[in-house]
C-alpha cells in the first residue's frame, strides 16, 4: 500500500485513544510554537491538539482518502494550511528555516531514505526550533502489520538518536514509550499475524493499562518499549 492508497481506517479506531494521545502530547507541548508543521496527519487526531499551541499549522497528508476529510476538519480554522504531498517531495521544496516545530507520530517509520528526510526537516526547522518525533521501537516487534502499513523499519533508541544528530539536530531528550504496550503486541501482532486493530482492545488499553504505563514512566524510564519519543533542537 502506498502512502496515497492509504485508507486510515485504523485511524478511526484510534481516535478514542484519549489517554494515549494526552500521553503523547504531554512530552510534545513544551515545545510546540510558533509556526508548526505536522507530516502524516491522517485524520486530525494530533493536529487538534498542536492547533492551540501554533501560531500557524501546517498539515501535509498524502492520503487521497484522508485529505478531504482533514480539510473539513479545519474549515473553520483561520491559521491551518492543508497540503496533499509525500514528505519527502514537501519537505525538499521548503525554504530553509521557515518553521519553529516539526511533528512527526508515526510517519518516519514509512520513509524509506529516512536519513534524508531528517536532513530536510532540520534543514526547514528555525534555529532553536524542534523537531518531535514518535516512532515504533524494537525492531524484534516487527509485524505483518508493519509490512501491510508500509514501515521500513522499527527504531531502536541509538539507531534513531544517531540519524537524529547526524542530521544537525541536538538531542533534548528520547526515551521509550508504552512498556506495557510490548507484550500485547508481540503477542497479537508479531507472533499471531493480526493486521487489523480490535476496537475493544484499544478502548481497554486506553482506559486501563494507558494511565498505568505513563505513571510508571513518569518516574523510570523504561530500557525498552513499543515506541520512541525523540525531541530535538536545531
């Protein structure tokens, strides 16, 4: 499938995932401002939270099935621009240091020269602007999911902080994520086969095992988990 053929009805079932997306946005908001860009919006699950946070967003979605509805989720927002564009064709024809955030959640991942990407990124980012990044991690939890929904690869923490930098970005901090989100995934996804997400799961995850998780990485950080969170500085 490719990034255009994309249909994003995972999406829908993640847009209930309230305490996941809260979670997220707790690491990201410190560093969202000024003028934001977010490749791979989808539908808007993140982007309504970055909106109170920019002064200006962008939002770049290649999806032929999720543009149409994105725009009509931000009709009404005077300070949100809607491109339908890969990131890697975007992301080259941007002059250089014309935003203060770059939001990635689950986008680089589909990159396939992802080096260049990061190259780019930094390159369009303000000095002392950020780039934020959420990934999945653990190249041992690579699914048939992950090969159906066109990832390249998994992280680990060194792999990405290393591409990171050799971009010219300065690491605030990257740490993993959802500790206790590894064994379902192993299980369903890595060693069962399943491609598709069980809308009760995720509600079950989202209530229960969500607020657990983000209590106990609030005081250790986990030496592994199902995603990466990076924060970099230009």
């Amino acid at each position: 499938m490719s990034n255009t053929d994309y249909e994003g009805r995972d999406l829908e079932i993640l847009a209930d995932m309230v305490n996941y997306y809260a979670w997220i946005m707790n690491a990201f908001a410190p560093y969202v401002a000024g003028r934001t860009i977010e490749y791979g919006a989808g539908s808007g699950n993140v982007s309504e939270r970055l909106l109170p946070l920019a002064s200006h967003l962008t939002l770049i979605e290649p999806s032929s099935f999720l543009i149409d509805p994105l725009r009509a989720r931000f009709a009404a927002s005077g300070n949100v621009a809607i491109v339908a564009e890969l990131l890697e064709r975007h992301a080259a024809l941007i002059p250089d240091e014309t935003f203060d955030t770059v939001v990635l959640v689950n986008v680089l991942e589909h990159v396939e020269d992802d080096r260049a990407a990061l190259a780019n990124l930094l390159r369009i980012l303000k000095l002392g602007g950020h780039l934020l990044v959420f990934v999945p991690a653990m190249e041992w939890l690579t699914s048939r999911f992950d090969r159906l929904h066109g990832h390249f690869r998994r992280y680990h923490k060194t792999d990405l902080v290393s591409k990171v930098e050799a971009a010219g970005g300065e690491i605030v901090h990257c740490h993993y994520f959802d500790l206790f989100g590894v064994g379902p995934w192993f299980m369903l996804n890595t060693a069962l086969g399943m491609t598709t997400f069980n809308p009760a799961m995720i509600r079950f995850h989202d209530k229960y095992i969500v607020p657990l998780s983000r209590t106990l990485e609030s005081y250790v950080s986990p030496p592994f988990g199902k995603n990466l969170i990076l924060i970099a500085k230009k």
